[in-house]
C-alpha cells in the first residue's frame, strides 16, 4: 500500500473566484506587510467583500518564521475565531498559517506536537478549513504536509521541519495574478526551489510513479518557463506554467521527498540566512554529481538521472547512461547562467574565515535536519565537509 496525498487544487487565471464556493463566512488572513505593500492583500479582500464573507488580518508573518509569531497568530486566531484560515503569500506565510491553523483546533498544543506519529491529528480539522494562496512559484507549501519554523536552540537558530498528513491545506488556489509582480532575482530563487523540489524527489528514495509524474512534469515547465519569466515577469503564460510547475513540485517531494540539497540549504540558510531558494538551488549541482559518483558502475542514480535527461529529450534514448545522467549537471548550469543564478557559495559574499569558523556548526545541522534521510547516497561527515567546501568554490564533485 502507498499513498499520494494531495486536497484540492484550483488553477490558472481567475482561480481566485473560487472563494466564493468554499463554504465559511469568518475569514482569519494570514499574511505580511510586503503582499500588503504590492496590493495583493487588497485584491483577496476585495474579492471576500464581493463574496460577502467577514474578514480580519494578521500580517506579522517575517521571513524564515519564528515560533513566537506562530504562537502569537495562534492568540489573534483564537480571539476572532474563525471558520476559514486563508493563507496569502509564500512559503513563510503558508507554513505559518499551518501551524496556526493546528494551534487553533488544540489551543493546548505546543508545536513539538506537530510530528508525524501523532494520531489524534486524523482528526482534523473540525473548526477552520485552511485555504493557501501562494504568492511564489517556489515552496510548494500550498500542497504539502510540512511546515518549517525556526527555534532558538543553544543561541542558532535551528530551522524545524515540522510535518503530518493533515497539514496539507484544505484547497490550493494556485492563481498568476500573484506571482506577476516577482522581481527576475525571486523568480529565478523560488523556481530554483521548485526544481531541487522536483529533481529531489526524483531520485529520492520514497519516489513513486504518483511522485515520479508530477516531478518530471515540474522540471520540464521550469527548463521550459523560467528563462521567460526571468526576461519578461509579465508573461502570463510563463508565469501560469512556472505557478503551476511549483506546485506539481510540492505534490512531487511532499510525497517523497526532498533530501541533500535541502538538508544543506537549510543548515546553509540557519546560519547565513541566505534565501530558501537560492541555498538549495545552489546546492542542487553539487549533491547531483555526489548522487552520481556513488561506488558502482551502474548505480541507482545513473539510472534515475539518465532516465530523466532521456525522458525530456536531452540525451538519446540509445545513450550510455552514464553520460545521459551527467548531463542533467550541465543542464542544471547552463539554466544557473541564463537565469545569472549564484552558483557557489563564495559568491553570495561570504569570506573564507566565516565560512570555515562555521563549518563545525554547518555539519552539526546538516546531521540534526531530517531531510536528507531519504537520498540514494547518504554522506559521512567527511563528505558533508567536502560538499560545502566544493560548493563554496564552486568545484566539481569529484567524489
Ligand atoms: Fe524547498
């Protein structure tokens, strides 16, 4: 038996009148001052006026979110009580709207609650369905059962990858209208974010043929849309595909998920604070290539890469495999160029005494964050130092 979860996904263009047929009339708003700023907000709350749904907003949702702001959405929630939760904004907003959204059913749940064995969670939820709008084409977190919360732990902030089934959002409005107004810099971080999401899942060890669609699907429309959206942010039709292909991503690795890139782009980002998308992006060509050297002639990553590069025609379906699978690393940078994508650890301004004064800390999170369980190669420690130092020369895998 397996399972592939995923709720309700309404997309494209004018997504968002579907507000209108989910049932609820006391709408609680999680979002921030930059989607106020950029007129989004206005255009959900005039959109719940015309539906004639109540509505009232909390928008102290900051970048790489804390517990404490979860805790404190958790008392405004409380207070208005409401019987829909919308989410409107990216990963940051929808992860914390997931934890609010639990904090509201068990008002005596702390978030060490939210772990994926708790049972009583299948009960969920009675009070407040949860409605997420992205506002990114990268996290996928409209559709996915994980959020991440940082938690000061021994003076680091440590990023937890908190999950259960029931977390996913009941409906995904996954409408272009939002991500329009994207600078080329965001896009191109949120859709590296996407395709480590899709590659990812890939070649992870839970991948299923579910998994295997939606990721394949996601890597081409990125290939495909994100150089037009980066040249041109007003191209509907990228912006459509490049919406839609974070989401089949979310749906890829929410159900098999993420791994290397995403254990060192966390660990990567708790210290230098360095932007989700960008961290495990950078890293997507490095723990590439380690997959691939694994000991043996035809190891399983040859296979599952070589796959792919024939499957989206890069490679001949005749190719050696070895040679087809390497060319993922190469499409992989020749989409970092076009899209002027930093690549190396170096270059994000970080000096080599910071980077090595961290590098004992860097490895000690890359062994406390769960994600990396689930790659066809597992590092040692030696090999995780080695990874962050050819990444931050940006060298090739050599081992
Ligand atoms: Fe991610």
């Amino acid at each position: 038996m397996w399972h592939f979860y995923c709720q309700n996904i309404i997309y494209g263009e004018d997504a968002l009148d579907f507000l209108e047929k989910i049932k609820g009339k006391k709408c609680f708003i999680v979002t921030d001052n930059i989607i106020e700023n950029l007129g989004y907000l206005k255009i959900l709350t005039n959109k719940l006026e015309k539906f004639g749904k109540e509505y009232t907003v909390f928008k102290d949702v900051v970048p790489d979110p804390h517990e404490e702001d979860v805790m404190k959405g958790k008392e405004h929630c409380n207070q208005y009580a409401p019987d829909l939760i919308i989410a409107l904004g990216g990963g940051s907003v929808i992860d914390t709207a997931k934890g609010i959204w639990v904090m509201y059913e068990y008002p005596e749940y702390t978030l060490n609650n939210l772990d994926p064995f708790n049972d009583q969670l299948y009960d969920f939820p009675k009070k407040a369905k949860l409605v997420a709008i992205p506002t990114t084409s990268g996290t996928g977190s409209e559709v996915t059962w994980a959020a991440v919360i940082s938690r000061l732990q021994n003076n680091t902030w440590r990023k937890m990858s908190l999950s259960h089934m029931t977390l996913v959002p009941t409906y995904a409005i996954v409408d272009p209208v939002f991500p329009m107004g994207m600078s080329p810099k965001l896009t191109a971080n949120t859709a590296f974010d996407a395709l480590c999401h899709s590659v990812e899942a890939y070649i992870s060890m839970w991948r299923n043929e579910f998994s295997n669609a939606m990721g394949l699907k996601a890597i081409e429309l990125v290939f495909k849309y994100l150089p037009l959206a980066y040249k041109d942010g007003t191209n509907k039709e990228a912006r459509d595909y490049l919406h839609q292909a974070a989401t089949m991503a979310g749906l890829a690795f929410g159900n098999s998920q993420a791994h290397l890139a995403h254990a060192m782009g966390h660990s990567w980002g708790a210290i230098f604070h360095t932007p989700h998308g960008n961290s495990v992006g950078l890293f997507l060509r490095y723990i590439t290539q380690y997959c691939l050297n694994a000991p043996g002639e035809t190891n399983e990553s040859i296979i599952l890469y070589s796959e792919l590069a024939k499957k989206l025609g890069w490679a001949n379906w005749d190719d050696d495999n070895k040679k087809a699978a390497y060319v993922v690393v190469e499409k992989i940078k020749e989409l970092q160029k076009e899209v002027d994508f930093i690549s190396n650890l170096k270059d994000l301004g970080i000096s080599k005494d910071d980077f090595d004064n961290n590098i004992t800390n860097l490895v000690s999170l890359f062994f406390q964050d769960p994600s990396g369980v689930m790659a066809p190669r597992i590092p040692n420690k030696e090999d995780v130092i080695h990874l962050y130092q050819y990444a931050y020369e940006g060298k090739d895998v050599d081992f």
